[in-house]
C-alpha cells in the first residue's frame, strides 16, 4: 500500500515569526487518509465521548432546574409571571384548536378514503 501526501499551504500573516517560517511553514506535508482522521483513527472516538459528557452535563442541568421548580411549585410560588402564565394560556388554546383541526382533517380524510372504497 502506498502512501499519498497532500501538500498544505500555510499564508503568513506579516508577522516577524512568520517570515521566518517559525508559525507558517511554507509548505506541510500530511499523510493522506479519510478527512478528519488521525494516527489510529482515534478522533471520532475521542469526539463521541465529548458529546456524550455535553448531553450528560445538559441532562443534569434539566434535573436540577426540574427540583427547583417542583420545589418552588409546592411551596405556592409562581413559576412564571403574569406575562408567562398569559403566554402559556395563548399556547394551550392554539394547541387545542389546532389537535381540534386535525381531527377534522382526519375525519374528512377517512371518509373520502372510504367513499372511494378503502378499507
């Protein structure tokens, strides 16, 4: 098996160093392989675990605002202000109007099914 290389070419941004070569090669020489890839194709492992933590540390963070919340909703306080609770209402009401919508959707659905001999 051969092995390929790409050839990268750095810009130098004017910088003393980099007119030297010291931050921007002028040329670099990397193995060819999959994108995103490195010695023993150990990037994607390392990024599924980064993800993992990521939703892990959003997991706790849901279960710590849900203890607040069930504790402050025992304790009588509001959750939301007025403002909120007037938001939350708006929402219900649409949401009810529109399960009522598709219902009659789907009964006009079922009948026109039925009309043209369906089961």
């Amino acid at each position: 098996m051969t092995t390929r290389t790409i050839r990268k070419r750095w810009p130098t941004c004017g910088h003393s160093a980099c007119e030297n070569g010291h931050l921007a090669p002028e040329h670099a020489v990397y193995p060819a392989g999959r994108v995103g890839q490195q010695a023993g194709g150990r990037q994607h492992g390392s990024m599924f675990f980064l993800v993992i933590a990521m939703l892990v540390c959003v997991a706790i963070g849901g279960v710590v605002v849900g203890f607040v919340a069930v504790e402050a909703r025992r304790d009588g306080r509001d959750m939301l202000t007025p403002e909120g609770e007037q938001l939350m209402a708006s929402v219900k009401k649409r949401g009810d109007e529109m399960r009522e919508r598709g219902d009659q959707i789907r009964r006009r659905t079922v009948a026109s099914v039925q009309q043209r001999g369906g089961n």
